[in-house]
C-alpha cells in the first residue's frame, strides 16, 4: 500500500496542473444518456483509485500503545511530546537498564541502601531514556529516507516534526546523558571519569553507527556487532564501574556475548529490506538473502550463550552454567515456533518470548562473575 501512495504520488507530484490529461469535451449534439454514461464511468475510476489509494495514512488507525513505545503499527499523533518520545522508541530501553542491573551485579558491591538505589536509577537514566532516546533519535534522522520507503508514515518523513525539533531534541538527550554520566563519577569518588568516558565512546559509536561518512550500519556485521556492543557491553560496563572496579575479563566477556546482540540486531534489519536495497544498505538479509540470514542470526545468539555457558563451566561455576542452558533451551523453541517461520511476520512475536530468557541469562552470568 505504501509503493502505491508513493506512486501515486510521484504521479500528482510530476503532473503540470495545467495540461491534466482528460477525457475529450464531448460535442454539444451528444445524447443524454452517453453524456450520463461517461460522467459514471469517470465517478467510478474515481471510487478505485480512492479505495487503492487512500488520501489518509494508514497508521492513524494503529495503536497509541505501540506509538509512545515507538514501534511498528504505531498511530499517527500530531501532539509533539508524544511524537519526541515515539522518536526515542522506549521499547529500546530495558536492555540497557537490564545491564545496568547486570554491571552492578557482577560488581559484587551493590547494596540495597536509598543512595546505591539512587545511583542505580541515574545510571539507568543516562543507559536508557538519555542516551538510547539519543541513539535512535539520530538513528531515524539519518534514516528519513529509507523510512521514506519503508515507514512513510514515521514522524520524520511525514512532517509530523520539523528539523529544528529534531535536532534540538539530539542535542538535548546527548549533553543531558553525558553531564548526568559525569556526575555519577563524582557521586562515586572516581579520580579517574570512567562512566563518563563510557558515555563518550557510546555516543560516538551511535553516531559513526547512523551517519555518513561512516555508518557502521552500511555493513551488516560491523553495524550490528556494534549495535550489540551498545545494548550488552556499555551498560554493564558503567554499572559495574559505578559499583566496582572494571576489570578485563568482564570487558571480554561482555564483548563476547555482544555476538549474541548482533544476532538480535539482525531481527530488526529483515523488515527494512527493500528500503535497504534500494539505498544500497548491506544489512545481512539484503546480503545473503532473508533464509541465510535467519540462520546466521540464530545461530549467532545461541553459540555465544552456549560458548559463555561452557567458559562457566570451565570456571568450576557449574551450576551457573547449568542455569543458563536451561534458560537457551526455551529460547531455540522460539525461534522454531515463530522467527525461523516468518522473521517478518513474527518479529514482535518472537522478541517478547525469547528475548527474557535471553536477559536472564545475562544476569545469571553477572551473578557468576560476582561469586
């Protein structure tokens, strides 16, 4: 449906109002009845291309829930607070609070007093709402015309927001995750800025991530390994740092099981395939075709749980090994019952039932680290 309003458009657009091809003016001695006769045939064409090609969007029948969490199907919205958080797509931020849950975890330092608490829920803020709102926010900017094909209807290429706003609200998430990262240094007596310093390199990867020159997201394993990184990686690290000391074998590890976020990251690239193509976006679905892809994808998220599982194991932390086994088992049956069906179709479906055993198993990796 979206092609052909996109057609339709280009139609209207490149038409000289002046010289619109009609239907000759028919001579003042035609009978009646085929004046009628053409003037239905003319009211009928009229009913098609309506029905083809409605005037409103489809989305503004979708649903507000999925508008304020920023994901597919979403409502259109005209209040602008609404659409500024829709562009920082809150679905995206429970992993990144989920590691920094993770980082203090393994930080074996964390206790459940009111500052500890206070801490948590800054480093969860600048993690989650600050710097992902950041994240995507560029992210569709510099997306604006691959959604143009794709999502039509996203806030960006509709006009829902204008480009100063858009640009204000990057710079307002960016300078505001950084100085709350800051302070957290400060808070935790740090003589050395450590979650700020992590806050940089985050924000920097996010936008070599979306824009040019760069842009990590033309090639698939590069801009996915380092979406992964992001998701996984960052957060930990600034929780543990907040609670502990960041050693080298955590940054391994935690590098590792960013694998497995490139396997999630591919998820989202089979939706934007025809987009991608046409803007010549290598993701790994435009690359190696949607059924390798999913397989890749898969396979990239269980080896590396199962990889983690066997260094646990090797580390004499059997039982935390066995726990996590038993949270990839329900995940591989997901992936048969939805994604491995129909990765477009069962996206959301897929996502919401393998992915928490997915953060429980990284918690459970937190907890052995700690011990």
């Amino acid at each position: 449906m979206a092609s052909l309003l996109h057609t339709v458009y280009s139609i209207r657009s490149s038409s000289n109002p002046f010289r619109t091809p009609k239907l000759a003016d028919p001579p003042i001695s035609l009978p009646f009845s085929r004046r009628r006769l053409v003037v239905k045939a003319t009211e009928t064409d009229k009913d098609e291309v309506r029905a083809k090609a409605p005037d409103k969007a489809p989305a503004e029948s979708g649903s507000s829930i999925n508008q304020i969490l920023g994901i597919k199907g979403a409502k259109q919205e005209t209040d602008k607070w609404k659409i500024r958080v829709q562009l920082m797509k809150p679905v995206t931020w429970p992993p990144l609070v989920w590691g920094v849950v993770c980082g203090a975890a393994a930080s074996g330092n964390f206790h459940w007093t009111l500052e500890d608490v206070a801490k948590s829920i800054v480093c969860m803020l600048v993690s989650g709402p600050c710097l992902t709102g950041y994240t995507q926010t560029l992210n569709d900017w510099y997306d604006r015309e691959i959604d143009a094909i794709n999502e039509p209807y996203r806030p960006i290429p509709s006009g829902a927001i204008s480009e100063d706003e858009v640009i204000t609200q990057i710079w307002v998430l960016l300078l505001g995750g950084l100085g709350l990262a800051g302070l957290l240094d400060v808070w935790a007596g740090h003589n050395f800025p450590v979650i700020f310093y992590i806050a940089i390199g985050g924000s920097l990867l996010s936008y070599i991530y979306s824009a040019p020159p760069l842009k990590l997201k033309q090639n698939g394993w590069i801009g996915n390994f380092a979406l992964g990184a992001s998701y996984i990686s960052l957060p930990w690290w600034a929780g543990q740092a907040l609670f502990g000391t960041l050693t080298l074998d955590v940054v391994v590890l935690t590098l590792l099981y960013s694998i497995a976020g490139l396997g999630i990251a591919i998820v989202n690239d089979f939706k934007s395939v025809e987009g991608d193509r046409k803007m010549g976006l290598q993701s790994l679905p435009v690359a190696f075709g949607t059924e390798t892809a999913k397989w890749i994808c898969v396979g990239a998220i269980d080896i590396t749980q199962l990889s983690v599982a066997g260094y646990l194991l090797a580390s004499g932390k059997q039982y935390y090994a066995l726990a996590l086994l038993g949270l990839i088992a329900p995940q591989v049956f997901f992936q048969f019952k939805y994604f491995l069906k129909d990765p477009v179709k069962y996206d959301v479906k897929y996502q919401a039932s393998a992915q928490p055993f997915l953060i429980l198993g990284l918690l459970v990796t937190a907890l052995a680290v700690s011990h």
